[in-house]
C-alpha cells in the first residue's frame, strides 16, 4: 500500500482548505481545493492558477518529481 501525501490527504485538511476565488477576467465564481493547481470558470472559460496554491513542500518531499510532473501536464 502506498502512503498518501499528507498535503493531498483530506483527512489533515482544516476548514480553510476549501475556498472560493473570483475569477480574474470575469468575476465569476470558482471553488478550490486547496490542491488544485489549476481550475477552469465556468461563466467564461478562462483557465488560471489556483492563488492559494503552496508548493513548499516540493522542496523537501522524496516525490515531489511526481507533483512537478503533474503541474506540467496542467500547463498544457
């Protein structure tokens, strides 16, 4: 069995781990989790990156090629 990130494991997460930010071009709406790299409004389409988004751990964590390597298949 594979051990979780702490950081992806719901169970740590508080109550700010969830949260809502407007949307840069259009104002809209937009739900995050607080590992969501990236996220698409739904009034308008435009895809940006998730503001609250903290990538401290990539600097000490034994997997943390495999979260890079997630964050470039979101930049595509």
């Amino acid at each position: 069995m594979t051990k979780a990130c702490p950081g992806q494991d719901t169970r740590y997460w508080g109550p700010d781990s969830i949260y809502d930010v407007n949307c840069p071009s259009c104002g809209g709406e937009i739900e995050f989790f607080k590992n969501d790299p990236t996220r698409k409004c739904k009034e308008c389409g435009e895809k940006f990156w998730n503001p609250k988004l903290d990538l401290g751990c990539l600097e000490w964590c034994n997997y943390a090629d495999k979260c890079t390597e997630i964050m470039k298949e979101e930049e595509k």
